[in-house]
C-alpha cells in the first residue's frame, strides 16, 4: 500500500464558532511536527483564523486556497512556509467566501477540494484542515477530502445537540461522496474535568461513541487565547503553559492512533498478498492444493 497524506487528511469540525476548532488544528499541527512529521494545514475558513495564528497576514497572501478551488492556481502554487519546522500552510483570505456563495448550487461542488488535492500531497504526513464554523459547502468539501474527523466542543449540554447534528453530517458525507471518512473522537475543549457537568458529558460521549472516542482534553489555558496574537502558536508563545501540555499529549495521541491504523492497513494487505500468493501457487501447481 502506498501511504500519502491522502489518507491521513484530518478535519476538526463542528458547525458551531468559538468552540476551539482553529486552536486545535494549529496546535496539533505542530505538536505533529515536533513529533517529525511533515504537515500541510489548509485553511478553509474565509475569516483566514489559522492563517493568522501563524503570523501570516492578509497582505503576505497572493494566492490562497480560494484561487485553488478555482483552478486558478496548484496546490504548489499557494503553500507558505511557517517559521516551524515541517510546517506549510495553504493559507485563505476573505475571497474564499465567493466559493461558498456561488458555487452552492453548482453539481460537484462538494468533491472539488478532493479532486484538486489528489495526487498533490506527496512530501507531507498529514494535510489538517480547518473548515469554517457553518455547515455549507466548504465544511463539506473538507469532509468528502478526508479520511478522519474529529470533533473539538465544550462539555456543555447544548454541544451534544452540535454533536448530533455532525454525526448526521458525517452519515451524509459518508454515503454520497466519502465512504472512507470516519469519525474519530470528540475532542473537549475549554476543559474543566473537575466540573459535574464535564464528567457527565464525557461519560455520555464514551457511552455513545466508545471509551477510545473521547480523546484527552484540552483545558482553558490564557496561553491558548493570548497566542494567536503573537501569530504563534502556544507551542512557540508559552511551551510549560498548561495548553502546551495538553496539545503534545493530545498530538501524541492523534499521531499514534494514525500510526495503528496504518499498521493494521499495512498487515491486512499484506495478509491478502500472502493469500494471493497461495492461490496462485496451487493454480501453478507448484504447491499441492489438496488436503494430505
Ligand atoms: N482551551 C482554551 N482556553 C482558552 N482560550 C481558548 C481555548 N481554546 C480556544 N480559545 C480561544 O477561544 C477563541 C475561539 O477559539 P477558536 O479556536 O478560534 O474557535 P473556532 O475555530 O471553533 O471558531 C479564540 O480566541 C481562542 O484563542
Ligand atoms: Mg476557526
């Protein structure tokens, strides 16, 4: 099997703002790399929040993703270098809300992303996507493009409402455009695991998803908010900061949770060779198909 970001094309989604979606793809992005793995993140929110965080600003940006999904330009045409190691960053502006606008009501629009990643990720471990807080077609076109979602919200009852309306989001991707997309963990943020509340709804998250679904949370951390005003990520601002620690454990997590997968991918394939191989083998005649 030939590994390629492809299939580590990750999405931290949820329709709601404000729920720690654009902290959370900029963070693990680089607790990835610290890791030493090369990451792609793609910014597809039209407010540009990840592209900011990185101390990116709009009048350094020529070309951004909007001109991609245009085919305006390649992929290799609008990746920016971030000051961190192994990490680029295909960055968005404002622009990117005519993709939203116009090309709703276009037919194909939602695999159009998908379309013009393929082929195009060689060189990366990961491509991160962060889509924007909406349920249109830019959320959509980051789910049909990936292979895993997760889900950062708050420990709040009116998030589990959210999180219903995503799952059924994922059914949807998964049935019209996406097969192999997959739900992979809630992650809780602005976490408080001392509360009543965050207990409760974390238990209810691993009663309906399982125990390996709720991912470790990321607590409410000043670093985290402060950060993105530097244009750096916490890892960089505040590296013994609370935040920091939470997202190498959480990064930590994500990367080996990947890393399984592709173990078991890699056994399965090699198994049916192995099978493959048997079976012609006896069609050869060179092994004896009969039972003894
Ligand atoms: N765990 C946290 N602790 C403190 N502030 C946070 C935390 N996570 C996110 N923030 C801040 O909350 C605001 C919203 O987070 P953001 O990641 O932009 O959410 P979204 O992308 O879902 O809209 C930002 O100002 C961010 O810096
Ligand atoms: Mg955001």
């Amino acid at each position: 099997m030939i590994e390629t970001a492809f299939n580590r094309t990750i999405v931290f989604a949820n329709r709601k703002g404000g729920c720690g979606k654009t902290t959370v793809a900029v963070n693990v992005s680089h607790g990835l790399c610290l890791l030493g793995r090369r990451v792609l993140l793609l910014d597809l929110d039209p407010q540009a929040h990840a592209t900011l965080s990185l101390g990116i600003a709009p009048v350094d940006v020529d070309r951004h993703v909007g001109h991609m999904l245009e085919a305006d330009a390649d992929l290799s045409d609008i990746i920016m270098e971030t000051g961190i190691p192994g990490l680029s960053v295909a960055p968005s502006a404002r622009e990117l809300m005519a993709f939203e606008l116009s090309r709703a009501a276009h037919p194909g629009a939602e695999t159009r992303l998908a379309e013009r990643l393929s082929g195009r990720l060689t060189g990366y471990d990961y491509l991160i996507i962060d889509p924007p807080p909406t349920v249109g077609i830019l959320t959509v076109s980051a789910l049909v493009a990936a292979s895993s979602v997760y889900i950062p919200m708050p420990m709040h009852f009116l998030a589990m409402e959210g999180l219903a309306e995503m799952t059924r989001l994922i059914y949807t991707v998964n049935a019209n455009w996406n097969a192999g997309l997959r739900m992979r963990g809630v992650i809780p943020t602005f976490f408080n695991p001392n509360t009543r509340l965050a207990r409760r709804i974390s238990g209810e998250i691993r009663s309906l998803f399982g125990p390996d679904h709720l991912l470790p949370g990321i607590r409410m951390n000043v670093s985290l908010a402060e950060a993105p005003g530097h244009g750096r990520t916490v890892l960089d601002h505040a590296p013994k900061s609370a935040g920091a620690e939470d997202f190498a454990t959480l990064a930590r997590r994500i990367d080996s949770d990947t890393e399984d997968r592709a173990a078991l991918a890699r056994r399965i394939d090699a198994d049916a060779e192995d099978r493959a191989a048997l079976g012609r083998s006896i069609d050869a005649g060179t092994i004896d198909g009969e039972a003894p």
